[in-house]
C-alpha cells in the first residue's frame, strides 16, 4: 500500500540527522578511546585499553561520581520537596495565582550561566549579600566559595532556585489532571488533610512524581555551566563533577584519547544508574500505592 | 457495481479480527452488519475504506482489485461514532473539503453543498465551527461531508452509538428518508444492536469473532437464525437457550421439564438439541413451571425477568412494571410454538413457523 | 481552611517568591552601581547607599574597558537560536508525526525504541558530544561560525521537538487523519491541511521549549567559537576576570535574560490552559 512510502517520508530527514550528529559521535568516541590522541600525538592510533586501565585507577576520576551523585541528589530532592510543596499550596486556587505562577516560571526559563554569573556576585564572601544578610541575622560571614562543603552548599542553592519551578510546573499540572472524585470520597469518609495527602494525592501523583524526578536527575547530572562559573570544581576538587573532570582532561589538557574513555565509561555508568533509579522509584512508589 | 470481498482475513497481535470473510454487496442497497463488540465490523469497514489492507484475500470493485488503490483514490465515505469533523473549518468548509480537492466551479461547489446541507437540515448552521455543535449536529455535518461526493460506497461505523436516545430515534428515520431516496452507492451501516438493524428492516450481515455467520434480510435471521451464535447474538436480550431432548415423550429441558412436543417440531428425530425461545415469548401465569427469581431489571415500562428452576436458566422480556423481590416464585410458561430447535452443533434444525 | 494555615499558605509564597526575585533585584541595583558603590560591601538602595550611575548600561554598547558591546552577541544568538529552533521543530514534527501515526518495524526496532532514541539523546552530557563535534566542525570548516553552531543545536533541540509533538500528536485522534484520507489526500496532504492547522497548542509549546534551551546553551557556544562568532552567554561569560566590572555584567545579564520572562508570560498562558496534558510529562 502506498501509505507505506508516506511513512518514511515523515522520519527520514529526523532521523539522519540524529544519526549523522549523535551516533557518530558515540561511535567516534568509542573508537577515540582506544587511541593515544593528545596534543603531543594528534591522531587515531590503536592502544587497546589502556586508557581504561588508567581510569580503573584514576581516583579523581571515581571520586567525582561521589561528588556528582550528592550535587544532583541534593538538589534534586529538594527541588522535588520544595516544588510540591508550592503546587500543593496553589493548585485549589488557581485563579488568584496567575502572577505567581509566572514568576514561579522564570528562574526555569532564564539561561543557567547568566543567572550563575550573577550569584556568584551574590556568594561573594566581603561584597555579597549571602554573607550580608547572615551578619544581620547576626550570624558570621561564611566563606561560600572557598570551603569545600560551603561550595557544594552554594551550587545546590543556585540549582535549587534554577530549577524547582521545573518540578512546580510538571506536579502542578499532575495535580490539576487528577480525577476529584477520590477527594470527595476521602473527604466524606472524614480523612483530615494528612491522611488525604498520604493516602489519594500522594499516590496517584506517584508516575509523574517519578517521571519529574527521572527527568530532573538526568539533566542534573550533567551540570556544567554553573559549576564552571561559580566554583570552577574549586575549592579544590571540592565541586568537581565527573563531566566537568571529563572536560578538564579532554578540553583543557586535550587528553582527548584519555577523555574519551572517560566519556564512555561515564555513559554507561550513568545509563545503568539511572535505569536502576527509575526501577526502584517505580517499586517504591506503587508499593506505597498498595499499602494506601 | 458490486462489491465482492473474497476470503478477507487479517490478524492484529494473533488476534483474528477479520477470519475468511466473504460476501458481495451491490449498488443501491442498504446493508447492516450486526455483531457484538470486537466481532470486526469495524475491520471489515477499514478493509473495505483502504485504511488497513487484509493479510489475505481480495476485494474488487466491478472486477477491479482495489488492492493496488490507495484510500485517498478510492470513492468511499466514512461516518464514524466519534463525531469526526475538521475542527478548525466551518460547517461549511468541512462539508466542500472532499470538493475541493476535485477543482469544481465555485458556483458548482456551492450548489452542491447548499443541496446537501439542506437535505441535512444544517442550512443555517453553515458559518459555524463544528466545536460550537451539539452531538446530533456534529454527526450531521459528518454525514453531510460523507454524502456531498457522492460516493461509490459509504461506510457507517455505529454513527449513533452516542447521541441520546431520543435522537437517535430521530436521526434514524431521517437516515432511512436520505438513504431510500438515493440508489447509486453501497451503504453499509453498522450496530452491535439488532434492533436497529430490524428497524431499519435491511438486509443483514451477522458477525462474530471475525467471521460472517449469517447474511439475509433483517426478518429472516431474526425468524431463522442459522446457529446458537446467531440467535443469541440477533436478539436484545440475546435468546434463552437451553439444552434438551426430545424423546417419545416430548420435548425434555434441561433434563427436567416435560413439554408436549410442538407441531412444528413434529418431524424431528428424537436426541438432544438446544432449545431457544425469545424472551419475549417467555411468559408468566397462574401455573407453568416452578421458577425462582434471580433478577429483575426495570426498564423504562418493561421489565427483565431472570429466572431459574433448577439448572434452567431464563430471561423473560415482560411489558409492563414488576418489582419482584430475589427469591420469589413466579411461574413460567413457554409457548411451544415459539420454540427454537438447534442441533448439538449449532445448526438450526427447526424454527417457528409465524417469523418467531 | 483556617485563618493560620492561610496565614502560614501566603506567607510561604511571598517568602518563595523572595527568594525568586532576589536575584534580580540584587542585578538591578548593582547595574547602577560604580566602583564605589560596591567596594565598600554590599549596598542596597541608590541614593541612600550609594551614587547611582548609568555607567553599566552605557558599557553594554562599549567593548574593553569593561564594556561589552552586546549588540552583536545578542543579534548571533538571535539567528542561531531561532533558526535553529525553526529547522529542529519542523524536523522534529514531521518525524513524530511518523512516530504517532505510523508503525515501523526495522528488524526488531519498532516505534517505541525509535522515540527512545530520539529522546535518549538527553542523556548525552554536552562534554561527551563537544569533542566529537568539534573534530565535525573542524573538517567541515565551520567552526566558530553560526551555521555550525546551528548545525549543532538542531541536534540538541529536535529530541525536545520530537518529545513534546509526539505525545501532542498522540492526543489528536486517528480518525481525523483517516476522515482526511478518505475525502482525497495522501498521508502528506491530510498532515498539512488538517492534523497541522489543529496543532497550533502543541507547536507553539515545542516552538518555545526550543528557543529557550537553545538561548540558554552556553557550553557548545563556548566550547566551539572563539572570536569570529559570539554568542550572548559566552559573552558575558568573557566578562569575568580578576577585576569584574560588577555593573556592566550585571547589566548585560539582566538584557538577556529580559525576552526570557516575556517567554514565561506566553508560555504559562499556554500550560494553564491545560492544552498540554499530555506533553509536560
């Protein structure tokens, strides 16, 4: 039937493109990996795996995943605390909140570097005002940007205001598609609003919760752009993510054999993680559900 | 013109929508296909629209295949149940669509879409969107862009299911005036409701799990089912059926009731069969058979009796209101000349004679 | 609901919406500000603290001298978003057309695994993809020019296209298509003339998602041009220095960042008005 050569027409260009751009560069990283290319020997030579026996080994390399896992799981969980807790507090009355609801919006929409460039300002230990408003709290200046835990504090901060609204808009708009009548019948069988929330809203947010939460991992863990403004992985290696590691090898020392080793090495531990995240969520949360 | 399909079949997922359907339907008639949910009306329509070719078998318009020609060449309309119209046009607009792909003269194609709209009764609705139509008027429209190309075959897929059912009443009779005053395409409707089909008094195509059971005038299946499958399936509430003998004595039902055998059945030999009788034919009186009410559903002013005695199970259709409680005993009496007689197999051995 | 928790309701927002605003009003003040004014520590209120100047918002049509001549990032960064933007959604809606109307089969590859791959390209930190693209690039002659770098960001935002008109699409039902094909168009011609006119919610939403990850990419921008191409990000970026001019930054990062919150306006009417079920998941 000719519908079928209407069919290709459709997905064709979509899809050289995303091979054209995307598989080939996977495939080229792969086959970089196996190679020695540097600045010293530009070049597509074969060493087998020796990069990888020396990621086996590199600490700095393995101890930024530590480092990314606390930024993106600290921030993410409280951008979901944080934006379900204001979706909860708006989504009954929707039509005061329209003001607000942009407002909400903006930190989302504005461009992460910029908004980066500006807190930096703002975490400036002598002329900023973090430390400004702790003195009059009557609190002591912290140096935000050259502790290591403090630096960590400051790029969880910045990401926490970025990106909650993210995680307001996905539960809000869960919230207003849920069906009422489970309200109604957890209010006529006297459910106070705690136990409602527990056991109707809660658990039949769970899928959205969890896609909100799957989406905002994945983008948090390949944070870059604030990290190099603000901290620039200092103080140390304090800050240091695995992908901004993977950038000071392959785009600053030009190690870019060693690079993408650890490029490849670093995909497969994150699509492994996070298909494991999401399995777990899923179960954790439908089990909730049952218990309900 | 005529429209032969011959041994159509098509799986989707190991299920077989459509089994070895074969049947030819001619120019100027109206047909029903009748069959429960998933029976594949809905197949056999998009096998005949184009839309999903069949793994197997052909279909030829006049002789010609019409494998080799795609749905935008085909001359066929579509009604669906859903209320199908182009929502960002007008009335109007959604009527010319299928004109304007043809390049006519402005005044031709208005001509012809102010007749239609007309015989429609949607003349004054012409200049609004279809989003600001009610139901019915949607289905309207629907009908109205499917008639305004006049063409070779117009498919109808349950168009009434839902509209309320005083409008369906309505726009019933307002299709059989538009479909009666017209004799150049195939038009093929289809209801899961066999009283609609005798309604419309057509003729009928039976469907079940993928295949063609019986076809034949509305009026004949209903007095002759040819199988079980069919009878049940061609009366709402679906035939009592209930598995006996006949032996020297008469007719046994479920082993149990003795009844004198009917003339009509007189020439049978003696065995088991399935007995049916319509629920409507099931009645009660002051004495008959012992039977235990299980259910009573209230319709409207008619009432659904189910009733048991012992493994027999029945449905009688009583006019009128009767608030039974569970558990009553009422008494049941079959008019033997109403009863059906199906062999072991399925296969109709005798029916009433009057039409049942 | 009593008067406490409404107390304790409004008293979070305002305090969160605080916290939103901050940012900005700290921006706002500081673009006015001089050397003075900031040395000293931080400083609040013009007049009462400090001497206000408009010396950072004339920088932004200087470059050196802590200037930063904004005009022609903003104009790069303009072309390369929007015509990126324009290429990834018509791209991306023809393929999740493909996508939701049709079933492909290629060996063991069916539709989901195809939209899979489309959307799984998120995953991909820029850093894996910057060196790979850069080596393309480079061959290709287009580095540090904007049609490379728009070459670039089609294939970061036609995932984003593809993810929001696929289940836009998914929403719209198949009987329109097929209503089409039976009144005389081809598959093509029933997803111009009737599915397109009817998406106008769907692209507008992939059409905004778009335009703003591609303004808001810095890592590409900065990884792939130098100084023939200048995109707005990197621009203001190369303003940090061990002696940040303060009000000029803050100045250019409060242009940029302005037809972002226009976009908010728009784009909330839009996800309100629940036209979106289905694509903000």
């Amino acid at each position: 039937m000719s519908v079928d050569r209407g069919k290709l027409v459709f997905v064709l260009p979509g899809l050289i493109v995303l091979v054209a751009i995307i598989l080939f560069p996977l495939l080229f990283t792969i086959r970089v990996s196996l190679s020695s290319w540097d600045v010293a020997q530009p070049g597509l030579d074969w060493i087998g795996v020796t990069n990888y026996l020396r990621l086996a080994e590199d600490t700095r390399f393995w101890e930024s995943f530590g480092r990314l896992a606390l930024m993106a799981l600290g921030s993410v969980a409280l951008q979901y605390l944080l934006g379900f807790g204001l979706a909860l507090l708006v989504w009954r009355d929707m039509r005061a909140g329209r003001f607000f609801r942009v407002l909400f919006l903006i930190p989302m929409m504005t461009t992460p570097v910029i908004m980066a460039v500006i807190w930096r300002t703002v975490f400036h230990e002598s002329l900023g005002p973090a430390n400004d408003v702790l003195r009059l709290l009557g609190m002591a200046s912290l140096p935000w940007l050259s502790q290591a835990g403090l630096a960590m504090t400051s790029v969880i901060i910045v990401e926490v205001w970025q990106w909650t609204p993210f995680m307001f808009l996905m539960l809000l708009a869960g919230l207003l598609s849920l069906p009422r009548e489970p309200f109604l019948a957890a209010a006529i069988d006297g459910a106070g609003p705690i136990r409602t929330f527990l056991r109707v809203t809660f658990p039949m947010i769970a899928p959205i919760s969890i896609g909100a939460i799957i989406i905002r991992l994945i983008e948090a863990s390949k944070i870059m752009d604030t990290v190099y403004v603000i901290t620039s992985g200092g103080p140390g290696t304090a800050t240091e993510t695995s992908s901004y590691y993977i950038f000071i090898r392959g785009l600053r020392d030009f190690q870019i054999g060693y690079a993408a080793s650890l490029s490849f090495t670093y995909l497969v531990i994150m699509a492994i993680s996070l298909t494991i995240i999401a399995k777990v969520l899923a179960r954790a949360m439908i089990v909730k559900d049952r218990a309900a | 013109m005529s429209l032969v399909s011959t041994e159509l079949t098509r799986s989707v997922d190991g299920v077989a929508h459509l089994d070895g359907i074969s049947c030819v339907l001619e120019r100027g008639r109206f047909y029903v296909i009748v069959g429960p949910t998933l029976s594949g009306k809905t197949s056999l329509l998009h096998a005949f629209a184009g839309l999903d070719a069949p793994d197997t078998g052909r279909i030829t318009l006049d002789g010609a295949d019409l494998a080799a020609v795609p749905v935008w060449s085909r001359s066929v309309s579509m009604v669906y149940q859903q209320f199908i119209n182009y929502p960002h046009l007008s009335v109007y607009e959604n009527i010319a669509f299928p004109l304007r792909r043809r390049r006519l003269a402005q005044a031709e194609l208005d001509s012809r879409v102010r007749a239609i709209a007309e015989t429609v009764g949607l003349t004054s609705l012409l200049a609004r969107l279809p989003g600001a139509l009610s139901g019915g008027q949607q289905q309207r429209v629907a009908l109205a862009r499917s008639l305004v190309k006049g063409s070779d075959l117009l498919l109808l897929d349950e168009p009434l299911v839902n509209l309320d059912y005083k409008l369906r009443e309505q726009l019933r009779e307002e299709f059989l005036n538009i479909f009666s005053a017209q004799n150049r395409s195939i038009l093929v409707y289809t209801t899961a409701d066999p009283n609609e089909a005798l309604l419309f008094d057509a003729e009928v195509l039976v469907m079940h799990e993928g295949r063609l059971l019986q076809v034949g005038s509305a009026q004949s299946v209903y007095a002759r089912p040819a199988t079980t499958a069919v009878a049940r399936i061609f009366s709402d509430p679906p035939m009592n059926l209930v598995p006996g003998s006949i032996d020297a004595a008469g007719l046994r039902l479920a082993n149990d009731v003795l009844l004198p055998r009917p003339r009509h059945l007189d020439a049978l030999p003696p065995g088991p069969y399935v007995f049916g009788i319509h629920p409507g034919d099931v009645a009660l009186a002051a004495s008959g058979i012992a039977s235990e009410v299980e259910l009573a559903e209230i319709s409207g002013s008619e009432t659904f009796l189910h009733v048991r005695h012992a493994d027999m199970r029945l449905v009688a259709h009583l006019s009128g209101v009767y608030a039974y409680a569970l558990g009553e005993n009422v008494e049941i009496v079959l008019e033997g000349a109403k009863l059906f007689a199906f062999g072991i197999d399925g296969g109709l051995a005798a029916a009433p004679e009057s039409g049942g | 609901m009593s008067a406490l928790y409404r107390a304790l309701k409004y008293a979070a927002i305002l305090l969160w919406s605080a916290f939103v605003i901050a940012p900005f009003l700290w921006a706002l003040t500081t673009s006015f500000k001089t050397a003075n004014g900031i040395t000293g520590g931080p400083t609040y209120i013009p007049w009462l603290q400090y001497e206000p100047s408009l010396e950072g918002w004339r920088l932004l049509f200087r470059s050196g001298g802590g200037g930063i001549a904004i005009g022609g990032p903003y104009l790069s960064s303009l072309v390369v978003t929007i015509s990126a933007s324009l290429i990834s959604l018509v791209l991306g809606t023809l393929a999740a057309y493909g996508l939701s109307r049709f079933t492909y089969r290629a060996g063991f590859v069916r539709n989901a695994d195809i939209t899979f791959f489309f959307i799984s390209q998120r995953i991909m930190p820029p850093v894996v993809l910057a060196i790979p693209f850069f080596l393309m690039l480079q061959f290709l002659g287009l580095l540090d020019t904007e049609v490379g770098l728009i070459i670039v960001y089609i294939a970061l935002l036609m995932p984003i296209a593809v993810w929001v008109m696929v289940d836009f699409f998914n929403t719209v039902p198949r009987e329109l298509d097929e209503s089409a094909m039976l009144d005389g168009c081809s598959p093509f011609e029933a997803f111009w003339r009737v599915i397109l006119p009817n998406s106008k919610p769907g692209l507008v939403v992939a059409g905004l998602f778009c335009l703003i990850f591609g303004w808001n990419d810095f890592f590409f921008a900065f990884t792939l041009t130098f100084t023939q191409t200048q995109l707005l990000p990197v621009a203001i970026v190369a303003l940090n220095s061990s002696v940040t001019p303060w009000w000029s930054l803050s100045a250019a990062a409060l242009v940029s960042v302005a037809p972002l919150v226009v976009v908010a306006f728009v784009l909330e009417s839009y996800l309100s008005r629940g036209n979106l079920a289905g694509a903000v998941r």
